[in-house]
C-alpha cells in the first residue's frame, strides 16, 4: 500500500497507529476479521471529519434578492459528529434560524453548514457558536438562533452510563435582544416535528 504524505503524517502513520491501538487492547492486528481494520478506521475517520475541507463562508456563497425579512428557520435537522474528548459519536438535531436584511440563503445551505461543523471533532457547545457565527457573519442578518440537542456516547457508553439530551442555544442580533423574537425563535426550535 503506497503512503500519502501530507502535514498531518502519512496514511501508513495513522493505519500504524490503530495497529497498536489494537495491539494496546490486547487484540492480535494480525487475526483474520482485524487485518484490514485499520484501513477502515482511518477511512471512517476521515469521512466523520470532512468538515475541516469546507469553508463555511463558500457554502453561504450564494444568496437570493428575495423580499423577506420574518423569521426563517430549519429543523428539526439531523446531525451526527465526534466529541473531541473520547473520539465517541454524539449526535441529536440542530434547529438554525435567522432573520434576513435583503437575501436569503438556499435551505439545503444551512444543512450543509450545520454537517460542515458537525463533521469535525467538538464539543456541541463549540459546535452551535460556530454555527451561530458562521450565519451572523455570512449573511449579516437581522438575527440568528441555533439550538442543539445532542446525546452524548462519551456519557451513555462510560462515565455515568445513562442517556440524556444536552440543550445549547446561540442566539445574535434581534433574537438575542427582542424578547419576541427569542420566544417565536425559541417555540420554533422546540416544536415537534410535524
């Protein structure tokens, strides 16, 4: 197999690595169900954390002059990502919102923006500020909101061993200073599905 070096290392150095993870744990690489695990786990890895190739701004790019300036919000949107502290998924729903000045934005961007931060190592509460900014910045609305709820495998698979949603919100502008708008922003965002 023929290594790719880059700033990060080479292939061969990360496949090596899980190599003696494995060994670390007492398995044998070597067994027959184990061999090419370590390609897989680096391929897998790879493809969990594909958001570091995307620049939010590029995905907010493209805008429509469009006369709207209520309340525009999306979710609830599926996420998954990888807690940077035990490298255990974490995943949940994400409801984005924002109030636009004069264009609006493609609803499938604010998914791909939301998968853009999901798909690198985080913490959700990290995750939901950059979300938050990346829209505050790149449409320069009147508002944004983002709510988060996650559940956590590094809590339900060790520590405490039990499940439960954590909640984190980010709010700019008129939905952080508007009371009305915070509540219609809020009610949106924990609204069940339809």
């Amino acid at each position: 197999m023929t290594s790719v070096l880059t700033e990060r290392g080479t292939l061969g150095d990360a496949e090596d690595a899980v190599r003696t993870l494995l060994a670390y744990l007492g398995e044998d690489p070597g067994r027959d169900g184990l061999v090419r695990t370590p390609a897989r786990v680096v391929r897998a890895l790879t493809e969990m954390t594909a958001g570091y190739e995307q620049d939010p701004a590029l995905i907010l790019d493209t805008t429509f002059d469009v006369a709207y300036d209520e309340m525009i919000a999306l979710g609830p949107y599926p996420f998954q990502s990888l807690c940077e502290h035990h490298l255990l998924p974490f995943g949940g729903t994400v409801v984005v919102g924002y109030v636009p000045v004069a264009r609006v934005v493609g609803l499938s961007k604010l998914g791909r923006l939301v998968d853009c931060f999901a798909r690198r190592l985080q913490v959700q509460e990290r995750m939901t500020n950059q979300i938050a900014e990346a829209l505050w910045s790149g449409l320069e609305p009147k508002g944004v909101g983002v709510v988060v709820r996650g559940v956590h495998q590094c809590m339900t698979h060790r520590g405490v061993g039990k499940a439960a949603p954590m909640h984190t919100v980010a709010l700019r502008g008129v939905m952080l200073e508007r009371p009305e708008a915070r509540a219609e922003f809020l009610a949106l965002a924990h609204a069940p599905p339809s």
